[in-house]
C-alpha cells in the first residue's frame, strides 16, 4: 500500500495502544487482563516502577492466577499518544490529571474513566470535550495486597458508555476488547444511569465500613460523630451479619433509588435486594474507601457521597440516612478541609 493510502474498508482495524493512568488495584487487574490478551498496554506507574518493570503484574484470582509484562512508564511522555487511556486513578488525585494526560493524547484519542461516582465524565469533557470521553463501571472485587500483586476476590464485570451520548461503535469496539481479555464486558445507551444503579452498592458498602469505625449510634446521628476513640472498620461481611447495620445499609440504597428516580434514571427497588444477595457471596471484603481510610488517605467523599446528596436535594428527596453519612465520613475523612457548609444535614 503506498505511503499515507487509507486501509481498504474490510482491512481489520489495528490493535489499539493503552494507557493505564492510576495502577492500583482496579487499573492494574483490568490493565493486567488487557495486556495479557495480546493489546500494547502501558502502565504509568509510580511506587510500583521497579517491582512491575522487574516481576510484571501477578493476578491471583479464583479463576486462575497468571503474570501480566505491560510496557511501564514513569512519566506519561515517556508513553506518548495512544488510542485509548483507561483512569484507574481515584478521584482523589483528579488534579493530577492536567499534567499526566496531554502527552497521552493525539488527535483521536479517547479516554475513559473507571473511576467511582458521579461528575468525572463531566470533568473530563470540560477539558478535553466531550466526544473524547467515555465512562465505564466496574462490578469487581480486588485488593491491592502488595506492590505488583492484585487479589481478585470475585466478580469482574464492566458496563462501558459514551458520556451523554448512546453508546457509539467506538464504546463497543472497547468492549469487545476487553470481552477478548476475558472480561465480561457489555455496553449501556445511559451511562448516568448506570452510575447510579452502582451507587446504590458503593454508597453503604463504601460508607458504612469507614463510618461504622464511629458506632451505630454516630452515624445514626444520635451521637457525636467522631468518638474519642474509634472501633475497627467494617468489612461487608459484619456489615451485613449485624440485623442494624443490614437496615441501615439497605435504607441507604433505597435514598440512593430514590433520589436516582426523581433525577429521572428510573431504577427499581428490587436493586437493593441484589445487591444485597451479591455481596454476601463476597464474603468479608473490604471496600476500597475502607482501606483508603485503614492507610489515612483521603476518602473519595466528593464524587461517592457529597455529590449525590446534592443532586438528591436538589431533585427534593429526602435523604437523612445519606445527610448523617455525609456528616461522619467528612469528619473521619484524613484529608478533608473546609468541609462545614458542604456536610450540612437534612432539617
């Protein structure tokens, strides 16, 4: 084919280069599954360079172990453009993302975040506009034990889509990639729906294990909502083992339907109940927001709790569990500042 001639219309399309940006539990499995099947993955790395550079990535998981070889990167210019950039980073770090992304990007990259909670699409497309950005949610459970070394607990499923836009042949060009990497992998035509569907497990599983560090009675609002001395941490195992934190948990996501519905992403009741069932098969997992708290870093609190409760408020709906929720995470948060006005409870 002469130099700069376009592909013939039935040439297979080229296997795209991928970014992985935030390589802890969740970017490195999904990352470590992408390369494994064959795709030109790039993990930008930080405190784990050497061990993945030297010993790849290990997977243990119930359906199998194996050692992932990404190319590794300090420094996203390192990289370069890709195809796609996949952010695994938590939202935490979202002001990183001015700097780690623009050597990462060429004229028709796309980037997709596979970050927790509402707002980081929006985010994204701010800056970059919004027929760059995709969103994708991640049905998993994973911990990050050690430098290079993810434990896959269960589960593993990813719902991908354009943001406000029905999915393109792009959102299922990606999906089919990560169907061949062995991940159950589907498209959604309403990609804020979908995130609120995953809201309703994130906001009292994520919540409740930090929270109920407090006691039963702080976050029920009956008491101070920081004590002198905190109780350990709550795995979802004991959450759901205890009859007061199950129904709180479960009032939790019926706000969380409730508030979804009024917004107009219509979701039924009968979600709380599976979510319920699907995460006793977890076992005694510790959600992520738990172990960002057991390591004193900064919770996700903006985009998993603060920003749904205003929405919730803003659409009328009551919300007193999510308000008191809001109330202790803020004050337990170890990087929270100026959180007064934004904590405030329902009347």
């Amino acid at each position: 084919m002469p130099p700069g001639a376009a592909a013939p219309p039935d040439a297979p399309a080229a296997p795209p280069k991928i970014a992985i940006v935030g390589c802890g539990a969740l970017g490195s499995f999904y990352g470590a599954k992408l390369c494994r099947s064959g795709l030109e993955t790039h993990f930008l790395l930080r405190s784990d360079y050497d061990v993945v550079r030297r010993h790849g990535v290990a997977v243990r998981s119930p359906e199998g172990g194996f050692v992932a070889r990404p190319h590794c990167a300090r420094a996203p210019d390192e990289i370069g453009p890709c195809d796609w950039v996949v952010i695994g980073l938590k939202t935490t770090a979202n002001h990183e993302l001015p700097r780690l992304l623009p050597p990462l990007l060429g004229p028709t990259t796309r980037v997709v975040t596979l970050q927790n909670g509402l707002g980081n699409e929006a985010r994204l497309a701010a800056v970059l506009g919004a027929e760059r950005v995709f969103g994708g949610l991640c049905i998993v459970g994973l911990n990050r034990v050690q430098p290079g070394i993810i434990e896959h607990i269960g589960l593993g499923r990813v719902v991908l889509g354009d943001y406000q836009r029905p999915a393109s042949a792009a959102a299922r060009g990606l999906a089919a990639r990560f169907q061949g990497a062995g991940v159950p992998c589907e498209t959604t035509d309403d990609l804020e729906r979908a995130r609120w569907e995953k809201l309703v497990w994130n906001v009292p599983f994520n919540g409740l294990g930090v929270a109920g560090s407090a006691g039963y009675e702080a976050v029920m609002g009956r008491a101070e909502p920081v004590p002198e001395r905190l109780g350990p941490c709550l795995t979802t195992a004991e959450l759901l083992a205890d009859p007061h934190w199950e129904q709180l948990a479960r009032e939790l996501m019926l706000e969380v339907i409730a508030a979804a519905n009024a917004l107009g992403w219509p979701i039924g009741q009968e979600l709380a109940d599976e979510q319920m069932a699907r995460t006793r098969r977890l076992g005694a997992y510790k959600a992520s927001t738990l172990i960002d708290f057991e390591r004193g870093q900064p919770l996700e609190l903006e985009s998993l709790f603060l920003e749904p409760l205003r929405r919730a408020r803003s659409a009328g709906v009551p919300t007193p569990r999510l308000a008191a929720l809001c109330h202790v995470l803020s004050r337990l948060d170890p990087g929270s500042r100026a959180i007064g006005a934004r904590s405030d409870r329902d009347g």
